[in-house]
C-alpha cells in the first residue's frame, strides 16, 4: 500500500507559508539550467518572473513560441504575444514562432524537460487530476494537459495543499477524472514540497509549519 510519509532529511523552515510569489521562486529554483520548460496555466506562469535570464532557461508555450520572457507591463504589452492563458508577456533574444501542431509535437514527443502544472489532485504516487472536478455544469476541457504530462521528462506540480472547504488535495488515489497516471515528480504547495513515486509520497520541505504537524493533517 503506498503512503505518504516525511523523508528522514527533511527540511522544516520557520516563518509563514509561502505567497504565491515565493513559491514561484521556489519552483524555478529547482529548474536546471538549459532546459526546456513549458508552464501551465494559472499559478504556474509566474515562475517565468523568476528565471534568471544567465540560466539559460528556455520557455515553451502551447499556443506555440520558444523563449517566452517574464509577463509584459505598461508599453511591453502587445495583445498578439500572449501565452496559452492569454496573458501578454515579452519575448527573449532568439525567440521563435510556430504553428500549434509542431508545439504539440515538442509537448508529445519527450523534447520538454520539465513542465509545470496547477492540480485538483495529485496522488501519492503522482497520479494526476487537474481537468475537471466532475461537478455539475462544470466545462470539461483538458487542452494540453494530458500531452504535457505524458510528454515532459519531468513534472512539476504547484497548487493549494487544501481546497476551499478544506479537504486534502493531496491524496491516497484520486476521485476526480485522471489527466496522467504516475506522472507527477514533485508537488509545490504554500506549506511544503513533496516528492511523489511508485513508492508513494515522501514530505521533503516544509514552511511555516513541522514536518510531524502537516503529516497528521494530512492523514487525519
């Protein structure tokens, strides 16, 4: 039976829970240098704000462009260069430009190294659900999640530990419709940073609350 337990190193660090902006800046840290990584919509975008440009990092957009900058502001923005979530953003030296079928290609055909993706579940073996809740009126669409999660060599999961009515977003097997089987590598959230495997998943970090504490909230 897999699990979910807290790594013998772990590291508790005091504070608060991480804004939304530190766990951005959480995530890219963790980003090796050079690769190729495409950015999910919602919360995951703000990691290109930071990304060092010296990194060498290169971002990938479904809607199709290689070497996608931070978001545009004031006179950067130019309504025709957006990403997938159709917010502006600016353009690196050595930018490109392609038709959507050759982005999916790139997304498909393992040549992404990492992406990043919001969650509704993840389970403790990576399992992942981030398309749909299956609640009524709800409109299902999946976009390119399932090629993003299948295709990249890495995946990088940054959501809320919690939902709204305080259930677990982490879980044993998830309940809602599946986008990818054992694919997620990593899970970002305010309070941790949690390993996921065949083995089950593993508390690696922890902000602003004790490795022990968040355990027993998870599990309880």
């Amino acid at each position: 039976m897999t699990t979910l337990t807290v790594a013998g190193d772990v590291v508790e660090h005091g504070g608060h829970r991480l804004a939304k902006g530190d766990m951005a800046s959480r995530v890219a840290d963790d980003i090796p240098t050079g690769s190729y990584v495409n950015l999910g919509i919602g919360q995951p975008t703000l990691i290109a704000d930071y990304l060092e440009p010296e990194r060498g990092v290169v971002l990938h957009t479904e809607n199709g462009m290689l070497g996608m900058g931070p978001a545009a502001e004031g006179d950067e923005v130019d309504l025709d260069l957006t990403n997938a979530g159709k917010v502006p953003v600016t353009e690196l030296p050595g930018a490109s430009y392609f038709h959507h079928a050759d982005s999916f290609a790139m997304m498909r055909g393992g040549h992404l190294d990492v992406c990043v993706l919001g969650a509704f579940q993840v389970s403790y073996v990576g399992d992942l659900a981030n398309w749909h809740t299956g609640a009524p009126g709800a409109i299902p669409a999946v976009g390119g999640a399932m090629d993003l999660a299948i295709g990249a060599k890495s995946v990088y999961v940054m959501m809320s530990l919690f939902a709204k009515d305080g259930s677990v977003k982490l879980v044993p097997r998830c309940t809602y419709p599946l986008t990818g089987l054992g694919c997620v590598n990593r899970v970002y959230t305010p309070e941790s940073v949690i390993e996921c495997g065949r083995g089950g998943a593993v508390i690696a970090e922890t902000f602003g609350i004790g490795a022990d504490e968040l355990l027993a909230r998870l599990t309880s």
